[in-house]
C-alpha cells in the first residue's frame, strides 16, 4: 500500500490540460481560463464623479463662495465646454468631470439658488472624483490563465470589454460501474442485487466541478465484457470505474483492461474507507479505479478524482481546501490506514469551529454520508484524542458537492 500523497501525486503527474475553446463570456462563469486577460480600455475612461453634486475649481470652491451654474452633464452626456472660474456644472455618479474641474461639491454641502450655487464646505483638490484609469488601464493584465472564472471575475472582463473569452474545454470523464449484483435507478434489479448509485454520483460530483460526465452502461463480472467496454470510450479524458477493483474471485476489473493493454502504476493506498484504488492508464486514457462500495467511491473520488479533473482543466493552485476544527469527542488511536470519517461540522457558543464524528462509520452506509458536513482527517498511527484538540477537516460545502 502506499500512502495518499504519493498515490494523488502518481495520480496527478501524467495529466495535462485540455485544449483552449472561445466562449461567449455569458457562459464563461466556472470555466478555467487558457490566456490571461487583458484590459481592451481603460476604466474609467476619464475622470469621473463619485457623487451627485456640482463640478468645480478646488481653488474658487472655498465656503460661502457663490458658482454661476452654467450646464449639467448627465452621465452619459458630457458638457461641451469649459469650466471657467466662478462657475460649476451640475454632475451626477458616473458624470465625465468638465474640463478645467479638478473635483465635486456635494450636493449635501452646496445651496442651489436660482442660476448660483452657494459652496457650504470647502472643496480640495481631486475630492470625490475618480480618476481616470482608477480601476485599470488598457493593456493591464487583469486575469491570468490557471483561474476558474468567479461571476466576479465575468463583471471584470465584461468592463474590460470582452465579449468571449480563451477557456480551457470541461474535461470529458467516462464513468464505468461493473457488477452482476447492480442495476441501475428503475431498472429491474437482479436476483440478491441492489440498485446502483455510483454513476450517478460521480456523475454529478464531476458536473460539479466543471467537468463532463458519459454514463457508461453497467459491465458484469465478465473479463471479456469489461476489456468489451473500453472500446466505447471515444474521445474522453479519463476513465473512471467503479467495483472489481480489490482482491476476490469477481473482481475481475484489472484483468478486463489488461486485455486492453492495461498500464497499472498502482492499486492499494493505506486510506480507509477505499484501500483498493487503482490507477494507471489503458488504451491510451488515464485511468482511476475506484471501489464499488459507495461512500469508498464518494470519499476517493473527493480525494483523487476533484484534483484529477483541476489538473485536467488547466486550474493552477488547486488544493483540498482543508480548515482546522476542534474535537467534539473522543477518539480511539489510529492504525496504519489513514481515515476519513464523516462528521457533523458546528460553531460552538465562542464561534469556534467543531467536529463531531458520527459513531457509526460503516462505509455502506450512505444516508450518513449525504447527512454528513464534511470529513475528519486522521493520519496513519494517529494517537487517541480527548475533545477540544485541533484536527484537520474538509467542508462538503467548499467543493460543491
């Protein structure tokens, strides 16, 4: 068995980003970018009013100082001349600063009587405009390529005037579930069977992270159906399968795809739940073997598969966005497997984070895994803990699924 970090670090080193697409930038949110972005203009394009107000000279601006108000400028409608002084035009957000102004009174600090207006406060120089190129200037690199785009991210290349923008393509993933005993939702379940729930939620666990999923049909326990599959892959990035991938007489996974020139790097990692993971690559596709028990499957594929399809979508600086909580209750000392229990995450009464591990930790047990907040990380030969020491935790939340 070798340990988690070897096996995601063997997992990750073969992968490279898909190829670069042009989307249009409403469908760009989520996408990982290929180039960097660059600011096609300069924003603001001029100076601006950060107020509703009057355009004046700071230095004829001083309080009690009467303006003659000789036009307004709409936002979207400059005045036309010059700012002489003595005299101010009346601005609003967003306005283009007249020519000759260098700031805005307030319309709070300033009496409009007849064709005058009267300063009630002093005015400084640059107050309460935005200067030109404020937020950025033409050519400025503003987003660089490796980033998933935020909605944040969309406002700042639509500003910057990019209607479509260089992303990577979603990494396509087949997924494979084998077994005589599964069937899938609404099908006919066989004889001593269950209902399959792999697919689906790795499926949906690959959606969520921006990849695209291909649902291949259920494979029996048969060596030549499972080397039969593989060649339907198509044009896919990896291919993920799920069940007969341990040790006994129907886990025949291994031996299918060794028919089709099955590469395998490895295939135990000292995890629990989920030991019998395997990796290597066949018929020219990266592959990822996960157990075909349920929570193994979701646990690895938070572990191994997440950060298989960031590295497959060009995302620089991806990592397990792991927190620190403190223990809700005592637990036992670990053996040489690390483990991954489900937990219930809360803020006690002092705001800090806690953790408290559900008691029973059975990897068939799925109801717990979707009632669970996350994962409590424990390291091979962990020592037992009292309630209130620190841990490392992972928040379902953070990752979308």
């Amino acid at each position: 068995m070798i340990a988690i970090e070897e096996a995601r670090a063997r997992i990750l080193a073969p992968l490279r980003p898909t190829g670069t697409e042009m989307v249009p930038l409403a469908a760009a949110c989520g996408r990982v970018l290929a180039g960097a972005v660059l600011a096609r203009r300069t924003q603001p394009p001029a100076d601006v009013s950060a107020m509703d107000g009057f355009a004046v000279r700071a230095a004829a601006a001083a309080a009690g100082a009467r303006l003659r108000l000789v036009g307004s400028a709409p936002a979207g409608h400059p005045f036309a001349g010059r700012i002489e002084p003595g005299e101010t035009v009346a601005v609003f957000t967003g306005s283009l600063l007249p020519e000759g102004a260098d700031a805005v009174l307030i319309q709070e600090d300033a009496a409009r009587e007849g064709g005058e207006v009267r300063v009630g406060e002093s005015v400084r120089p640059g107050q309460h405009v935005r200067p030109r190129g404020q937020d950025f200037a033409a050519g400025e690199r503003l987003l660089a390529p490796g980033r998933r785009l935020t909605a944040r991210d969309v406002g700042l290349a639509a500003a910057a005037d990019h209607p479509w923008i260089a992303v990577h393509r979603r990494p396509v993933v087949a997924v494979l579930a084998t077994g005589d005993e599964i069937a899938l939702p609404g099908e006919e379940v066989p004889a001593g069977g269950i209902v399959s729930s792999n697919s689906h939620a790795l499926a949906a666990l690959v959606g969520a992270a921006g990849g695209e999923a291909r649902v291949l049909p259920i494979v029996p326990d048969d060596v030549e159906a499972i080397a039969a599959a593989t060649e339907r892959l198509g044009a896919v990035d990896l291919l993920v399968t799920t069940g007969g991938a341990s040790v006994g007489a129907h886990d025949l996974v291994r031996e299918g795809l060794a028919r089709r020139g099955l590469a395998l790097d490895f295939w135990k990692v000292a995890m629990r739940p989920g030991k019998p993971l395997m990796h290597g690559r066949v018929a020219g596709v990266p592959l990822l073997g996960l157990p075909g028990n349920p929570v193994s499957a979701l646990v690895c594929a938070t572990l191994f598969l997440l950060p298989a399809l960031a590295r497959l979508a060009g995302e620089t600086g991806w990592a397990l966005p792991m927190e620190t909580a403190l223990l809700g209750a005592p637990l036992p000392a670990n053996d040489r497997r690390a483990d991954h229990l489900r937990a219930r995450l809360e803020h006690d009464a002092a705001g800090r984070l806690t953790v408290t591990p559900f008691a029973r930790q059975d990897s068939s047990l799925q109801r717990l895994l979707a009632e669970a907040d996350g994962l409590l990380f424990r390291p091979a030969d962990a020592p037992a803990l009292a309630p209130g020491a620190e841990v490392p935790v992972l928040r379902f939340s953070n990752l979308g699924i």
